[in-house]
C-alpha cells in the first residue's frame, strides 16, 4: 500500500526525502537532488544541514537496509542499529552528494565510511531533547513532536519494535492535538497519524484503530485542496483503509467507498507519473468486492488495473515483485472462481516472475515464495512435493513474531493436507493440522485473517476424522468451524463460505452417529450460506450442491418427500448454473438424477440431459492429450446410467445420442478436430485454414511450444500456451457456428445422422448400467433404434465376468508381461469356453435373434460391437458354445465381428475415397526389451512373399528406430508392426510399441496425422488391452492408430504365441491379396475372419487364448 511521506522544512528537502524514499536511487535521481540544492539559497541550506542531514541519512539507511540480502543483513543485525559498516557509507555518500562535492558513486555500498549511526542516534535524541524540553505553546513543538514520530515509526516498520508503535501514535496524536486547524502541516499530521493508526490495527486488530484511521484520512483529504500534489496519496491512504475495515467487517459500504476513494486518486494522477503505477496496484486490490457480489466485471478490472500497475513498473524497481504478485493474486482468485485453467497458469508465471526478481534475504521473498507455492497446490496436484518445498522454504525464511508468520503457516498447512490427500501418508496431515494450530494460535481473535485461519484447521481435522475415525476430531472441527461463523460479522464476504463448511462437517457427523439435530442444524447453516449468496456467483452453484446434499441425506434417512422436492430444486439449480465448476455441476447433477430416478420426479430426463452437457466441459480439449483422462474415471457410469434411464422412458434415440456424446470423449474431440472442416473450406477458406492450423498444433501438443530465448520452458508455461491454443480453437469455432447454415459445426450428432453408420453392417451399442443392461441396434435404412432387452445381462455379472476372465489370463501367462510369448500355457480352455458361453447366452444371442441373423456361411454379414463399461475387456467377437460339431454355436457361424468405440467413427470411413498408390510398410523389431521374439523374422518372409513385387519397404532391426519408422508411417500406407508393446495402466497414454532405440507412445502415434492412411495390422502384444477404469475410453494402441488416420486396424487384447503370429500373418494376407493387385482396407476384417477359421480347422488342438486376441477395429 502506498504512504505518503511527509517530512518538515524548505520544500527542496522535502523533495530530497521525497526521492530518496519513494523512488530508486539511480543517477537520474541523483541529478535532481542536486540541482535542488543548488537552487536553495546558501544561507539556508548551511543553517538547516546540520538538523536535516542526519534524518535523511537515517531515513535512507533504513530503506536501503530493506534491499540487502540474508546474510549481510544478518551481520547487520546483530549490531547496534544496522552496524556502522553499512551506515557509514551511506551516510558519507549522502555528505558527499547534499555538500554538492564529487560525483556520485554507482555503487552505494561502495562509498567511503561516515558516521551514519552516530548521526541517527543523535538525531532521535536530540528530537526527544526538543520534544520534551519545548512548551506547549512553543510554535515549533508540533513540529518537533511529529518529527520523533516519524523517526519512531521509521524505525518500528524496519525493526517490528512494538513498543516504538505506541509512542509513534502518541507523538503523531500530539503534533496534531497541538496543531491549529488552517496550518499548512495539518493535513499531513493527520495522514501520518491515520497511517500508524492502520498500522496497528493490522498488527493487533483494535477495531477502534481502524475506525480512527478512516476519520484522519478523511480529514485530511477535506484540508487538502483540489490540484495539490499530495491529494491523490491522501485520498488513496482513505480508501486504503476503507479495504482493510470491510475485509475485517465486511460491509458492503466500506468497499464502495474505498473504490470510490482510490479511483479518484488514479483520476488525479496523470500518465506517465511516478506514482500512477503504485495507485492503480492499490485500486487494482480493492476491487475484491468480486468475492461478495459475485460480479465478474469487478474480477476483470482488478485484473486489468493489476497488469497495468506491473508493465508501467519497469524491470528492477523495487515494487515490481509486489505487483506481479498482486496481479498473480487477482488470476489466482479469478481462477478458483471460474476454474480457466489459463488464470492458474498466468498467476504462476506472474508469481514466479516475482519471485526471481527479488533477492533472497528480502523481506518480502517468504511471501512471495509462499504465494508462489500455494499457486503451485492449486494448479499442480501432482507436483505437491515441488509446492511443499517452495511453502516450507517460505516459513524457514519467515522470522519468528513476523506479522506474515500465521500466513506462510497456513499455506504450507495446505498443501501438507493435499498432499495427504493424494498420497494418504499421514505424517502429512498431522503435520498439517500443526501447521494450522500453529498459525491459529499466532492469531489474535481480532485480526481479519482469524475466521479463514480457524476454518482451515477445521477442514483437516475432518480430514483426518474420515481416515481414522476418531470422534474427537470431528468433534473439535466443529468447534473450529464455529468459531469461524462466529468471528466472521454478517455481511461479510467469507460468511457463506463458513457457513457452508460448518455445515458440511455437521453431516459428516450425522453419517457417523445419527443425531437428527446435527442434521437439522447443518440444513440451517447451508440455507445460510446459499441465501448469502448472490445470483450468478460462481460459489453459489457448490453451496447449493452441499445443501441439497444435507436435504438428500435427510431424505434417505427419513423419507418425507418434501425433502426429496427440495433437494431437487436445490440441485437442479446447482447443476444448471451457467458459472462455477463443471465438476461441481456434474456432481450435483448426478444426484439429481438419483433423486429423481428414486422418486419418480418428473425432472428424471431434465437431469440427465443436464449431466450430458456438462461432461464434455469437465474433460476438455484445453488439457494436454493425456490430462483428460484422469478427470473420466466417474463419467463412464453417469453416461450408462442416464442411457438406461432413457431406455427405461422409451426414449432410444437419446440412450443412443447421449452415449455417443459420452462415451470415448478425448477421441471423439480430437476426431472432430480433424475431420468437420470439408464443407466450411468451401465458403470460409481463411477461416477453415485457420482452423486447420490451430488443430494442427494442438495434435503436436508440447511439440509446438517454442523455448524462449533459446531456454526450455517449465511445464507450467508448456501447459499455459497450450491451452491459449484450445481456447483460441474454441472462439473460431463458435464464429463458425454464427456463419448460415453452420449452427451445428462440430456438434454432436442425431440419431437421423448416426443411422448413416449401419451401411456395412449393423451397429450394436451395449449399454451396461446398475439399472439394466439392454442393446440398441442401429439397422442401415430403418429410421429408429432397434431397442434388445437383455434381461439376464446385469453390471454386477459382467464385472465379475471380467474379473474371472483377466484371473485366468493372467494365470496362461498372457497378461504377466508386456512380450509375445513363446507359448500359451495350456489348462485354460475350459474355463475360456464357460466365460463365452455366459456372453452368447446372455448377450450376443438375444442380440441375433432380434436382428434375424440366420446361420448360413456363405453369406455372412457384418455386425459392429460398440460395448460398454468392462465389457470392453471380454471377447465378444467370439462369444459361443464351444462343444462337439453338432452342439457347437458361435457368433462366427453367424456374423463377421468387429469393435467400434464410437459410432461417429463409422461415419468418417464411410466409402472414404482410396487415392494413394499401395505402399506398404514392415517394421520389425525382435530384441528391443526384455526378451527376443525370434518368430518376428519369419513373419516378415510371410508378409514378403504374399506381397511379392508390390512396394515394400522394411525395416529391420537397428533399422527399426523411432524417427525412421514415423517417417515411413507418413510415407507408406499400410503398415505391418511387429515388436514388443506395454500398456502403462498409470498413464495410458505412454503405453507404447518398443523399437529398437527406444518407446514409439501413444500420444506420439496420435500426433502423427496420416490422412491418406489405410491399414495397421499390429502384432504386437496388449495393443488394444486399455485402462479397465476407463473402459469407455479406448484408451490403446490400436485406437491411436485409428486416430492417426488408419481406417482399419488389426490388434491383440493380450500378449500372443510367438511361434502363432507368422501363421496369422501368413494367412491374412493370402487371403486379402487373393482378389486382385491392390487390397481393400474395407476387406479386412473379412480376411482376419478367413484367416482364423482356416488356421482353427488346419490345427485342432491350438489353445482358445491363442487366437482369440485377434481383433479388428475401429474409432
């Protein structure tokens, strides 16, 4: 906050003090100190030296003290005043300079010794001298008595010296009490007594400080005419306080008032001065109201202001730290607000900016380092060990009794209590919550900081309550929490937000022991919270949630259906909100759809419509390819759900759409990306260019991002340009959509569209809910779904259908390495066969006998499986009674199968046109990993021989690396891999393929962008094996290869037999090559079909597990 400084004499000292104080001293400063003194007349300049000299030497000893680093400071300390080391050579620098001799050193700390401290000490007793031993009625005693406090308050903002504090106000009170109104000095007396009065409020919290402060900056804003220079500190030092009253007390007045003040002050200023930067920073904080009202404007001004005050703030003044992190401050609101992930990572580069700029051992770099951590915590979960570091190095530079001590305690309690979180050590959390007692304790009842202090301590106490279960905590929370409530006056912004927490540990309580009027009580205090809120406010959609909660958990307890109506409209509300967190809406739509669902609500398909439109918000493309993923772990069951709700109300063509929409989400973004631009190039050419360049970079991801400055840049940076680049995507596209007839680019699809798909075959979606399972065929030419009950299907079967089935691949030694093994042990046949039949039973043949399929092996159709849930990980393709020849049915007998995770896939092959010339790509890789796969080089003289003299380029070995393979992938159009692959159940999308230098991953594959591609047969192992958490996903392989543009893929759903591949290989492509020169990428599942069959009848006894991985897809 910006001061001003008042000092006492002829007005060329006064601007001697002025500059030296307030600005950087440099050479231009220097220039003009001295041309002020030599406009002052001789006489005078000789008979005040001796009296004003030694004060501005102080005044500038201090200030330079402020800028030394740790370790000097520390030697400094230890001395009487500062040590006359420093002192010295600043004091004889400043004789040097205000004596007009010599030329000013570069270098401060390099002047010659003097005698500084001696001159201070002589100064402040010689003030006393005159103070005490001067009349009241002495016309220079006011000025006496303001000038020891000055010295005295001076001094108490370097050295926290509380007992300076009081005697500075007691002499500022007297030199105003002694000072006549109409003085000229007067209004400067009262300025500096309403400062020193705010100071000690913030430091003990007198609410009487803070009140007087507010009436002596009034006043002397009222004695300061129009046009004089110090009107726009004046005024700024008023609204100044006007903040800090209303972040104790919160009333609405205060904050109002307080822009009010500090705008005029910013008008008064004109560009280009000093002072403007300091004032916008102060008008730039004060525009908090925000946190009450909820209005995003005030968000949006404090942010400007903020980034103003910083870019007129040059590189290396000594305010520039404080207002980056004040901007940092403002994004990092805005943020938690809004969740726009590009305001977390602008705060951080903002912060870390600060943070470098300031020398360690400055006394603002805890702070800085603190904030810079708690940033770190709200952006990057996954890096708490990085953000722990950062606050606890915060809290070790932080002395004992610093008025930020509590601050830098808080935060790094934080992040311990996230961290515990996420890792469940709990060291962590007990750490944590000592963390927060500790900052409580160092916290007076009156301080502002006192309520969100005792609030924070609460929420780890819960914390730990729900790890271990011990009632004393929850207990003791509560009691925190409410001590929060009551500290927190009414009308304060904070106040919802206390309410709201005490609210929630009231039901956590209920859960654990049942008393009815915790219950009761934590529904007041979330109606509290919600009717304190505004309208449009972004935490009024999560206090809603909450007190829907309290209402639903009353509901299940008791049953009144007026609880059920209310909890309803509360969470209808919450989830419909156009502001707040999307994983909070969908939260709360979900159990809107509980609700509804269990009560038969009339709003039952309102909510899931609600749920399904807020998905695509919660995963978006602004992630990096692999971010989204950690948020869809809980998306998969909300989108089955509201499927099944739909299938239960009749409404097929929503179960359809809704599961299109949110179901394999990433791809489906990153397809449309690709693929939705033919007909906007025909009107819009610039504007589908631009498009297509904007898709382009996101497909490279972090590959785009350019070092600055010949550095690499954090991921932090990587992450925050990435993402300017989605959002950027994201305006063209909604231009797009203003264009005739464009209203629907990149939406999703209707069912009249979808139907489309069904032109090779039928279309088969298994929807798998706790609420019923059911298939919904889309037939080519019909105009509505194909709706097929499966009442003997239910998710509890299919999950331990799952469960039995992965036990026994892991058990044949399948699944226990991410190699081709040279033999599949053999014993699991039986238990194969009895998992099949479950899904012929149960699934496929209910599935085949609504569709009319007929077993008749001449004319086999097509049938496309789009599964569901842990469906994804059974072979459906080869569901079937495997017995003796006469009591033998399988889907084989009936149908060609094929995987489609998505329907609009389907579209985008569709009669795709053929251009490029047949060139076909083998790469073979038989050591690179853990074992050696000698039967890849047989498979390679298979594919040889079939190919005979078509194109063929190999590579083979050490030829097999990264960069060659890439490159022939974007030259060749079919491909043929055969090597070691892994799945990375941790991060999917590092699963990979092992070339001889090294992983070819699955974001790398993705990247790729092959448009004229064909085909991929990948005889590899595990490549369509994905993340069972996220089943619905597609999260492999063989589905980055469709989406780096091959229209057909062979793939494995488990490790397979070494010695089987050549033969697989050997007579796939026989059969795709027997019908002409070039082969058909749209005969390829029909040649993987003939290919099996005809090596099934040619070896009797070969092992189901065998060849049953082979499958052909789709995305």
């Amino acid at each position: 906050m910006t001061v001003e400084l008042s000092t006492v004499g002829d007005n060329f000292l006064m601007e001697k003090l002025h500059l030296v104080l307030e600005l950087n001293w440099n050479d231009e400063h220097v220039e003009k100190v001295d041309l002020l003194s030599r406009k002052s007349s001789p006489g005078v300049w000789d008979a005040k030296k001796p009296l004003i000299l030694p004060k501005i030497i102080a005044h500038f000893t201090l200030s330079v003290f402020a800028e030394l680093g740790g370790e000097e400071r520390q030697s400094l300390a230890s001395q009487e005043m500062y040590g006359p080391n420093l002192c010295n050579r600043i004091g004889e620098s400043f004789a040097i300079l205000l004596d007009g001799h010599g030329n000013y050193p570069s270098m401060i700390i390099k002047t010659k010794m003097a005698t500084a401290t001696h001159l201070f000490g002589q100064t402040l007793d010689a003030e006393r001298e005159a103070v005490t031993s001067a009349p009241n009625s002495h016309p220079d005693k006011p000025r006496h008595s303001f000038n020891l406090g000055i010295s005295l308050h001076t001094r108490l903002e370097h050295l926290v010296n509380l007992d300076d504090m009081d005697k500075a106000i007691a002499q500022s009170q007297a030199a105003v009490n002694l000072t006549p109104d109409g003085h000229p000095h007067k209004p400067s007396l009262l300025n500096k007594l309403g400062y020193s009065l705010r100071t000690r409020f913030e430091r003990f919290g007198n609410l009487d400080d803070i009140d007087s402060s507010i009436l002596l900056h009034q006043s002397a804003v009222n004695l300061t005419p129009d046009g004089h220079r110090y009107k726009p500190g004046r005024l700024s030092n008023l609204g100044i306080s006007y903040h800090i009253r209303f972040e104790r007390l919160g009333y609405p007045d205060d904050i109002d008032d307080a822009i009010e003040r500090l705008q005029a002050a910013v008008d008064l200023i004109p560009d280009g001065h000093p002072h403007k930067p300091s004032q916008l920073s102060n008008l730039g904080h004060s525009l908090t109201r925000f946190e009450r009202l909820g209005n995003l404007n005030d968000m949006k001004n404090a942010i400007v202001r903020h980034q103003v005050a910083a870019n007129l703030t040059p590189d290396g003044h000594p305010h520039k730290p404080g207002r980056l992190s004040n901007l940092a401050g403002a994004l990092h609101t805005r943020f938690e607000s809004l969740g726009n992930l590009d305001d977390i990572d602008n705060a951080i580069a903002k912060i870390q900016a600060a943070v470098n700029l300031t020398p360690d051992g400055r006394p603002d770099k805890p702070s800085l380092l603190n904030n810079l951590g708690h940033s770190l915590v709200t952006r990057f979960h996954n890096d708490m060990d990085n953000a722990v570091a950062r606050l606890q190095a915060a809290v070790a530079l932080t002395p004992v009794g610093h008025p930020n001590e509590h601050s830098q305690l808080n935060n790094l309690g934080n992040s311990l209590r996230i961290r515990f979180e996420r890792l469940g050590n709990l060291n962590d959390i007990d750490n944590a919550i000592a963390k927060f007692q500790a900052a409580v304790n160092l916290t007076p009842d009156g301080h502002f900081r006192k309520p969100s202090l005792l609030s924070n301590l609460g929420t780890s106490l819960v914390t730990r309550f729900e790890r271990l279960g011990n009632l004393d905590d929850i207990d003791n929370a509560i009691v925190q929490y409410q001590a929060a409530v009551n500290l927190t006056p009414d009308g304060h912004p904070h106040k919802p937000n206390q309410l709201n927490n005490l609210g929630n540990s009231l039901v956590v309580r209920f859960e654990r022991l049942g008393s009815l009027n915790d219950m009761d009580n934590a529904i007041v205090r979330h109606q509290e919270a919600v009717n304190l809120t505004p309208d449009g406010h972004p935490h009024k959609s999560n206090r809603l949630s909450n007190l829907g909660d309290s209402l639903l958990t009353q509901f299940q307890r008791l049953g009144h259906p007026y609880d059920a109506e209310a909890c309803i409209a509360q969470l209808s509300e919450a989830s419909s909100s156009p502001v707040g967190s999307p994983s909070v809406r969908l939260i709360a739509a979900r159990k809107w759809i509980y609700v509804a669902s269990t009560t038969g609500h009339s709003s039952l398909l309102a909510a899931c419509e609600c749920a399904i439109s807020i998905i695509p918000l919660v995963a978006w493309l602004g992630l990096s390819i692999s971010d989204p993923h950690q948020h869809l772990t809980q998306i998969g069951g909300i989108v089955r759900d509201t499927a099944a709700i739909a299938i239960s109300l009749g409404q097929y063509d929503k179960a359809v759409e809704w599961l299109e929409q949110g179901r394999s989400i990433v791809w489906t973004q990153i397809l449309q990306l690709r693929t939705s631009v033919d007909q906007l190039r025909v009107v819009e050419p610039d504007l589908a260019a631009r498009l297509l360049h904007i898709s382009s970079l996101l497909d490279q991801g972090n590959q785009n991002i350019k070092p600055h400055n010949g550095c690499l840049l954090s991921s932090e940076e990587e992450a925050r340009q990435y993402r300017a680049l989605a959002e950027e995507r994201d305006e063209i596209v909604e231009k797009v959509r203003s264009l005739p007839q464009f209203q629907d680019f990149l939406r999703p699809l209707r069912l009249r569209r979808l139907l489309d798909a069904a032109i090779e075959g039928p279309v088969v979606v298994v929807n798998v809910s706790k609420k019923r399972c059911d298939a919904l065929a889309l037939v080519y030419g019909a105009d509505d779904v194909a709706h097929i009950p499966l009442p003997d299907l239910t998710s509890e079967r299919v999950e331990q259908l799952q469960v039995e089935f992965s036990s026994l691949l892991k058990s044949s030694r399948v699944r226990l390495r991410a190699v081709r093994d040279p033999e599949i042990e053999v014993g699991g046949d039986d238990e194969c066969k009895r998992i099949l039949a479950e899904l012929w039973h149960r699934l496929v043949k209910p599935v085949l006998d609504s569709l009319s399929f007929s077993h008749d092996p001449d004319t086999l159709p097509r049938i496309w499986w789009c599964v569901t849930g842990q469906l994804a990980s059974l072979p459906v393709h080869a569901a079937g009674v495997y017995g003796t020849e006469g009591s033998s049915r399988q889907i084989q007998d009936y149908a060609i199968s094929s995987y489609a995770p998505t329907i609009s896939a389907l579209l985008a092959q569709v009669d795709a046109p053929v251009q490029k010339p047949f060139r076909h790509l083998s790469a073979i890789e038989p050591s690179s990993g853990s074992s050696y796969i000698p039967n890849t080089e047989k498979e390679l003289e298979c594919i040889r021989h079939r190919l005979q003299n078509r194109d063929h380029v190999v590579l083979h070995k050490t030829d097999a690396t990264r960069e060659r393979v890439m490159n022939a992938m974007r030259d060749c159009n079919w491909l043929h891999l055969a090597c070691h692959g892994t799945q990375n159940a941790k991060e999917p999308t590092k699963s990979s393929l092992l070339l001889h230098d090294g992983q070819l991953t699955l974001e790398e594959i993705i990247r790729l962008k092959l448009p004229e591609a064909e085909f991929a047969f990948l005889s590899a192992c595990q490549t369509m094996m994905g993340d069972e958490e996220l089943s619905d996903e597609a999260v492999h392989i063989a589905g980055g290869m469709s989406l780096a543009g091959y229209r057909s893929v062979v793939a494995t759903m488990w490790s397979i037999e070494d010695a089987l591949a050549p033969k697989v290989a050997d007579k796939f492509y026989a059969c795709l090559l027997e019908d002409g020169e070039r082969p058909d990428n749209r005969k390829v599942a029909e040649a993987l079909y003939f290919s099996l069959k005809k090596l099934r009848e040619e070896e009797k006894d070969l092992q189901m597990l065998s060849w049953l991985p082979f499958v052909h897809l789709r995305i």
